[in-house]
C-alpha cells in the first residue's frame, strides 16, 4: 500500500460531471416524502447517465455557494422556513463556530498553513451546525448512527454485518445492485471540490470549482482526498502526509467512511435494516475467493490484469487513479473515468493472505497505539491491524500484513492508496478490518487516553476532525464499540471475547470442580482422622496381605 502513483490522463466524464445547486431536506407528510425520495433517486439516476457535461468538496450542496464560502459558514436551514437555521425551531441545533484541535503534532509533515487540510474544516468553513443530543447531520436533519425516531432518541436496532459468503440469494443480489447503483446515481446532499481552497471560487471569485459525484463515486474521492499529496506548485507535492493511514486514525476513520455508505446504500434501497457484508481475509490461501463473477468478478483469461466481461464490474470506471497529473497541474480529482478496474491475485504462487493466526496475534495485543504513533510503532494493535508490523515477528520495513497484505495481494487498483476505494472489494475488506477492531474494543474496553491527544501525525490526535468529512467529527466520537453505534457482526474471530468467555468458564467449572472433590477429600480425611482416634485404627478396605516381596515370583 505504499505505491502512489497512478498513470491514467483523465478521459471520459462520468457521473461526477453536472453542476451542483442547492438542495435541502425538507420536513413533510411520511407519504409525500417517499413519493419525492423515489422521483428524486429516480431522477438523480436518469441524470447521472444522462444529463450533459458541464462545470465542476466533500461539502453540503446547499453550503456550496459563494456567500457561504466568502462568510465561511455553512448552517443550512431545516426544512422551508428560512429562520430554522440548523433545526433551531424545533431544538436541534445552532449554528456556532467550528471546533478544531490545536494540539501539535509529529510526523513526517513539518509544513504549517500551506494545505487546507491542515486544522479542518478552517480553511473553508468556520461555522457550522452544532446539533443537540442525538440529533446529526449538516442541517441537523439527521440522527447519529444507532438512534431513530422523529426526536432521535429510540435506539435503532442494529444492522447484522454478515460473511459476504453466508449471504442469502436475495441478500447478495441485493448488496450488488446497491453497489452498481450507487456507482451511477449522483450524490443527493454532498458534492467534491476540483481545486483547492485558494482556487475553489475561480479565476473571477464568482465560479464555483465543483463537482457532482455519483454516490459510490464520492466514497472513493474521499478516500483519495484524505491520502493525496499537499499542492506547493505545479510538479512539486508533499508526499509526507496522510489523513487516514499510518496512524491510529486508521481504524476511526475507516469506520466512519463504511458507516457513510452503508447510510447511503440504505436510503438508495429503501431498506434501513440493509448492512455492508465482510470478507474474511484471514484464510491463509493463495488465491481470492471472493474473485468470482458470483460476487466480485473473475480474472479475464485475455488479460488476466482486467475483470472478466461476464462480472458486472468489468464495465466500472475508476477514478482519481492520475495522482501525478493533479500535481502537475495543481489541481484535484475532478471525478472524471479514468480508465476500467484492475485487479490481478496472483494464481497458485507462494504469496499468501494473513492467517487465523495473525488475527489471534494482533487481538492479544493490549496496547492500543504506541509513540511515535506511525507506521513504526511496534507491538501496537493498531499498527499490527494496518499491516506496518506483524505481531511475534522483528518490525522491518515495509512490513505487510494483515489489512495491507490483503490489499497487496490483490494487486492492480487496490494497490494504490489514493485509487484503492474503487475496487468493490475494498467495501468488505474494510468491513472484516473493522470486525477486528470491534472485537478488540469489546476486549480491552480502553478508556478515553488510550488515544493520544497530542504528537500523533497531522490528522490522528483523538480530536482532530476527520479529514474530509462535514460535517466535522473527530477521531474519539469513533472511538466505541461497533453495537454503540448500530451496528454488530455476524462473526467468529479467533480469540474473541466470547471464545475467551468460553474459555474461562471451561476453567472455572473445571478448578471448580477440583476444589469441590478436594473439600470432598479432606472432609473424608477428617471423618477417617475421627473415626481413628475414637475406635483405633482400621483398615479402609477389608484386605488381606502377602507376605511375599515384589521381586518374588508367585
């Protein structure tokens, strides 16, 4: 996963390519509501294949405008009455200043206010909506994963992420037609940018540089966004620097860009009870076995590089793969097709997948992270869990294990950090990753300085924000248990708690018993001791001896 170069010109336009205008989320009739989301997904879909080329981040359509950008505040209203700014009306919400962290960090990024990353979202927005309670979302229009109800305050019954190979008939088909859907119907509240902050506005101020983006599309660009280079000139990018890798907020942001989707993908099928499956990984084998045209697409025979024409996925186009041509041309991922999907496993050689044994490994490390908290941080769970350092082994460099062996062994697109999100398979790669740490919270329950609020790299002390998610949340909101925030898994890692649990009643029953048949036995003893001293002594058993000595024949 440390390759970073791409090589594709972009080309074609895809779904990314209408201009954005505002849209908000309005408050009416259950019924009305479903009638209007259905003619809007319906006509979203008939744009993103056919509405025409035209103007081009990770901001709410209805902030992208120039006022909300010159005043830098980004709090909506709620619904059709102008005055319920952030749901204010009905106590959602206000809108207030945006938080950011102010503690330093370490790394390889040594550079200050050159990369509008830097303090997120601060170079865009200063104001945004701050919700109450369980109340969520750019307009506070939404709930927090895990929580429903008109005021947010039921808890939702958690989603069942299950084994991409245990899915039902229906459910597979289900969770592949979500995913070519969302590839194609254009994102209904959030659009990317296509230049960066001191560029976003234009060459006369009043042109805004963005971009619609298809649902699947804009998960990808945000994965790209958090791992590009920072823009110092045309041909001269800062590779030192990285949002979502090499540091704890690996396993938080992960996380968060899973829950994202698997939100999207819920409202795009109607279906609040639909969850993201996984890939167990952890087979040891030297082949994929989620590489079918079943599930995720079969090696085509004439260029084994290439997805077979019989999967759905041999007609995807990737995006924001040119990461030297947006350097050239100080520029971003504009969401253009950029060429089809690669992957290539390699077929019965030696290089394996991580093992059941590397999984047991990385549980039993108790340590959350460890300074400098990167990706030389030895005998971590979080570095063990990433790939940097495979745990009962000397930490060399590059090390490749667990969730970066299994990008690795995949080969083509998923190689690439910035291109990696393309490649479906990245969805339920991520989804088994995410399992692991689930089961290591659920384990050591660490409490909140496990993470490090200071001298983590640029983007990982526990409360910065996310980069690029907005509205802004930091690392330590997802810092729980997967089931705190509506989810669970249908799964049985090596190790786990429950296994423990098992384990340890397997024990206790087992001392226990010991203890009881020793009280049984000194208990005996005192009865036997009694009787001794009361009658004199007998023999236990009514016996007869020989004479003889061992040695003698009979």
């Amino acid at each position: 996963m440390e390759q970073r170069r791409g090589q594709v010109v972009p080309q074609q336009r895809s779904p990314c390519s209408a201009r954005s205008g505002p849209v908000e989320r309005q408050s009416l009739h259950p019924a009305t509501m479903g009638a209007l989301r259905w003619l809007f997904w319906a006509g979203l879909g008939y744009l993103s294949c056919c509405g025409p080329p035209r103007v081009q981040a990770q901001f709410p359509r209805a902030c992208m405008t120039v006022e909300a950008l010159r005043l830098k505040r980004c709090c909506p209203a709620l619904g059709m009455e102008p005055g319920n700014i952030c749901g204010s009306l009905q106590g959602r919400g206000q809108c207030q200043g945006v938080q950011a962290d102010t503690q330093p960090w370490s790394g390889p990024y040594t550079l200050r206010n050159v990369d509008d990353r830097e303090r997120w979202p601060l170079k865009f927005f200063n104001q945004s909506c701050r919700c109450t309670g369980n109340f969520a979302g750019y307009n506070c229009g939404d709930c927090k994963f895990g929580w429903t109800g008109p005021d947010c305050n039921v808890r939702k019954p958690p989603v069942v992420r299950k084994d991409v190979h245990s899915l039902t008939a229906e459910e597979r088909a289900q969770f592949f037609d979500a995913l070519d859907r969302a590839k194609t119907t254009i994102h209904p509240d959030y659009v990317i940018a296509t230049q960066h902050w001191m560029s976003l506005l234009g060459p006369t101020g009043e042109e805004l540089q963005i971009a619609n983006c298809s649902i699947y599309n804009y998960f990808v660009w945000l994965h790209y966004y958090s791992v590009r280079d920072t823009l110092l000139g045309p041909g001269r990018p800062f590779t030192g620097i990285d949002f979502s890798h090499q540091g704890p907020a690996f396993v938080t942001w992960h996380r968060y860009h899973l829950l994202l989707l698997e939100r999207d993908l819920q409202r795009l099928m109607g279906n609040d009870s639909f969850a993201l499956p996984y890939w167990n990984f952890a087979t040891g084998r030297n082949e994929c076995d989620v590489c079918t045209d079943q599930l995720f697409g079969a090696s085509w025979p004439d260029d084994p590089g290439l997805i077979s024409p019989s999967s759905r996925f041999s007609r995807w186009q990737i995006v924001c793969n040119s990461l030297d041509d947006y350097n050239r041309l100080v520029t971003l991922c504009n969401g253009s097709d950029e060429g089809p999907l690669r992957r290539r496993p390699p077929q019965g050689s030696s290089e394996q997948l991580p093992t059941t044994e590397d999984v047991r490994r990385c549980l039993s490390l108790q340590e959350f992270d460890s300074p400098p908290f990167f990706r030389n941080s030895s005998l971590s769970f979080r570095n063990a869990l990433e790939g940097f350092d495979k745990p009962g082994g000397a930490l060399t460099l590059p090390m490749l294990s667990l969730h970066n062996l299994a990008h690795s062994f995949l080969n083509g697109t998923s190689v690439l950090p910035h291109a990696a999100a393309n490649d479906p398979i990245f969805v339920v790669l991520h989804s088994f990753t995410d399992a692991i740490f689930d089961e290591w919270m659920k384990r050591f329950n660490p409490p909140d300085n496990a993470w490090p609020e200071e001298l983590a790299p640029i983007g990982h002390n526990r409360l910065y924000n996310m980069v690029p998610f907005f509205p802004p949340v930091t690392n330590d909101e997802l810092f729980q248990t997967a089931e705190q925030l509506g989810y669970t898994y249908a799964i049985d890692l090596p190790g786990s708690l429950e296994e423990t649990q098992m384990w340890a009643v397997m024990v206790g029953s087992t001392i226990g018993g010991a203890l009881i048949a020793l009280a049984t036995l000194v208990l005996l003893l005192v009865l036997f001791q009694h009787r001794r001293q009361r009658r004199g002594f007998e023999p236990l058993m009514n016996v007869s001896f020989s004479p003889q000595k061992y040695t003698e024949e009979a």
